[in-house]
C-alpha cells in the first residue's frame, strides 16, 4: 500500500480486514465486523476502482431480456446504501470492487460511522491505516464521520494503530479495546487528548493500563478552557490488574463525568481508591468492584455518598463487607434498582432486612453464597420489594421452601430465580411456578422439570 496508490480512489480488498475463508456476520446500521479463525498473515492490497461497464465476452453476449432481470440496479441510491448498511467491512470492501456505481455508493460516509474488527490473527495496525486514509480523501488527514472503532480481541493491536485512530478520527466517541493486551498508557492518553468528544471507553483485558489522563502537552495546551477534564462518561477497566489506588485517583481528577465505572477484577483497588473516587466523581449511577478483595465497609460508606444517584452496585466476592456496609448503601441510596452481593459472606439476615426496607424498587438482587441469609431474610423482601424480577440464591444453605413461597406470593413480577445447589423441595418450586407464571427457575433438583 504505497503513498501513490493511497493518494488515487482505491478500495481496500477483503483480505486486508480477513483472511479469504474468514465468515463475517452481521451487525446492525452502520457497523461493520469481522472474526477469524484462520492463521497466519492477512495481506493488504489496494484496488483502483471497476469500469463502469464489466467486459467479459460472456456478459457482451447476454440478452437484453437477463440484463432487466437485474433489478437490483433500478433501485435508487438512498435504497442502495440503506442494503449497504447492514453489511460487515469485508462485503463491504467487495460491494466496492463491482463496478463504479457500487464503488461510490460503497464508501458513503454514512456507511462508516462505526469500524469493528475482532479476531487474534488480523493485522489491525494495518487495517486502520489504510481504512481511515481511505475515508480521509474527501477531508485530508481527517475522517469527520467515524464516531465508533470497536477493535476487541484484537491481540495484534499495538500503539501504533490506535495513534492512527487518534490522528484521524477527532469526532471519535465510543472505543472499545477489550482484550488488546499490547495497549499502554500512552496510546490511551493519545487517543482521549485528541478525540475530546470520547464517551464511551472499554479496556478490558488491557494489562497494562494503569491509569487513564491527558497527555502532558494537551493538558497544558487545553488547561485555560477545559482545564484537566476528559468528557468519557463510561469506562470498563475490568481485568486491569495492575490499576492501583492513585492510578484511580488520577482517572477520577480527569473523568469527572462518569455515570459508568467497571472495575472488575482490579485486585489492587482499596477503600482509598473509592474514596479519591467520590471527592471527584458524584454522578456515578453504575458502579462494579466486584472481586476486589480489599474493598470492605469503608469502601461502602464513601460509596454511600452517591445516594440517590447510585442505580446499580456490584460488590461481588469482596469479602471484607458485612451488614455495616450493606446499611451504609440501604440507608442513602433509596433508588437502588441492582445489587450483586454473591460471596459476601458476612451479609446476614440483618442485612438484607435494611436493604429490603429501604430500597423498596430493588429490581434485581443476588445474595448467592452468602450462608447466612435465611427464610427470615426472603421474608423482609418478599414484604417491601413487590417490584423484584430477578433473585439469586445459590448455594445459599439456610433458604427452603418456605422462604420461596413467601417471595412467589408476593412478587408476582419475578423473572428469574436461581436456587441452584439449595435444599428446596418439589412442591415448592411447582409453587412458585404457579403463583409466577413467566419465571425461569434455575436450579438443580432433578425431579423438578
């Protein structure tokens, strides 16, 4: 792909986004994908642009009467494109090379909003290379229409083609990295310094992010009218497992907006870290710390100063929370809808009667694993949370039968329930099915079916 043949019109081919016998499937308006199970090295080509009449013998000498069975060719542009837009960027790139129709229709911009490649064998770098020099003809060294580059499970990422992203694609809203683990920190701090309307960042998996910030130059560059603000408002930083505390704290001083924060599996975050968190961050209504094992009641009580705003809280297996905690959140945050509390084996009756009489509109709740929650539990919920649809219990010892009638009798909304590896009778899950007539029962007593 030489400086020359990128200057002229050219359609990358499919090899560049997939290997030859690579599927691709579809995704919706304006996406485009691609997956590959084949090894080895993709090529890149670049192709000049079709006649605009195909001059094979064979098609000279067709009859006038097939040439009108194509009525695909009758349909006006804006149907055209509107096909188009269902199609991933390989077919794309295909529907391109068929003649100079097609070609032009091919590479509409509204067509490219949004990028998405995955698979471990694609050679990314190159791929948005050439796709963004691509639709940077009409506005060079600037692709004003791609606002989505999802590149997930793309393990031949690097910095380079992120810097790519950066340079090009100023109007860039929503990125997903997830599993690129040959991502830093300064590929990161590239692309949020010069994509400033970036909402939407996913990098999970991506080992070696440990912090998320402007670059030192944007930052003094940008300080008297934005100072150190980053406008993201949902951010996934699952399995960053080298993220820290003041990393946190310096992810907080910069994305004062976030309403999204998934810090799944950061091992390193402690009570310290949420609390850098709310100085800065008050609009947070989703929030995950699941599995981060020194997060105990501390970490709930700055949590806590969330209030109202806090819709859905995953503190799954941090076993340092107990009933202190779980009062924290019952008592200031009202409007909780979700709550993941599997594993938190402090959690006891006492605590879920404080949830249950506090946050009335509690939708969705898992309390798996925790031991000491009994039937007297489920009763308190099954009192005030008449809005409850989905419930987990597994492997929670102290439930029966009873418990689960009370809860049938009750919400009769219940959706889900998961009472795998509890000591419950037949007749009480037939109960429960009676009384909620579209609930999925999850569980593990073979004479129930």
């Amino acid at each position: 792909d030489s400086d020359l043949s990128m200057r002229t019109l050219s359609t990358p081919s499919p090899a560049l986004i997939f290997p030859p016998n690579s599927p691709g499937f579809q995704n919706g308006r304006g996406s485009s994908t691609s997956s590959s199970s084949v090894t080895g090295e993709t090529v890149a080509m670049v192709h000049s642009p079709p006649p605009t009449r195909l001059t094979h013998p064979l098609i000279r000498l067709a009859s006038k009467h097939q040439k009108e069975q194509a009525n695909i060719d009758r349909l006006p542009d804006h149907s055209m494109i509107q096909i188009f837009s269902f199609l991933p960027t390989n077919q794309l790139c295909r529907c391109a090379r068929v003649c100079r129709r097609w070609y032009n229709l091919a590479w509409d911009p509204r067509l490219w909003r949004t990028i998405r490649l995955t698979g471990e064998t694609i050679n990314v770098d190159r791929a948005l290379k050439v796709l963004t020099r691509r639709l940077c003809q009409d506005t060079p060294n600037v692709c004003l229409m791609l606002e989505t580059v999802i590149v997930s499970g793309c393990r031949r990422l690097t910095d380079r083609g992120l810097y790519t992203i950066a340079q090009c694609c100023p109007e860039l809203r929503r990125l997903e990295v997830s599993g690129c683990y040959n991502i830093s920190n300064e590929a990161i701090f590239d692309v949020v310094s010069l994509c400033p309307n970036l909402e939407h960042l996913d990098v999970s998996g991506c080992s070696k992010v440990t912090c998320i910030s402007l670059t030192r130059e944007a930052s003094i560059k940008l300080s008297p009218l934005h100072g150190k603000q980053i406008s993201i408002r949902y951010l996934d930083m699952t399995d960053c497992f080298v993220l820290e505390d003041e990393g946190l704290h310096t992810i907080a001083a910069h994305c004062t907006q976030l309403t999204h924060l998934y810090l799944r599996r950061c091992v390193r975050i402690t009570d310290e870290g949420l609390r850098y968190l709310m100085i800065y961050c008050t609009s947070i209504k989703e929030l995950s710390v699941s599995d981060c094992r020194f997060v105990s009641d501390f970490g709930m009580r700055e949590i806590a100063k969330l209030e109202s705003r806090l819709r859905y809280l995953s503190i799954a297996h941090c076993g340092r929370i107990t009933d202190v905690g779980i009062r924290y959140i019952a008592k200031y945050c009202s409007k909780l809808r979700y709550l993941n509390a599997r594993g938190c084996e402090g959690i006891t009756d006492h605590g879920v009667e404080y949830l249950a009489k506090n946050c009335t509109k509690l939708k969705s709740l898992d309390i798996g694993k925790c031991p000491l929650v009994s039937d007297t539990g489920l009763e308190f919920l099954a009192l005030n949370c008449f809005n409850l649809k989905r419930l987990s219990l597994k492997s929670c010892e102290s439930i029966t039968g009873q418990g689960l009638q009370i809860v049938a009798a009750n919400c009769f909304d219940l959706q889900m329930l998961n009472v795998q590896d509890c000591d419950v009778s037949v007749d009480a899950l037939r109960f429960v099915k009676r009384h909620c007539k579209r609930c999925i029962i999850e569980h593990t007593n073979p004479a129930f079916f």
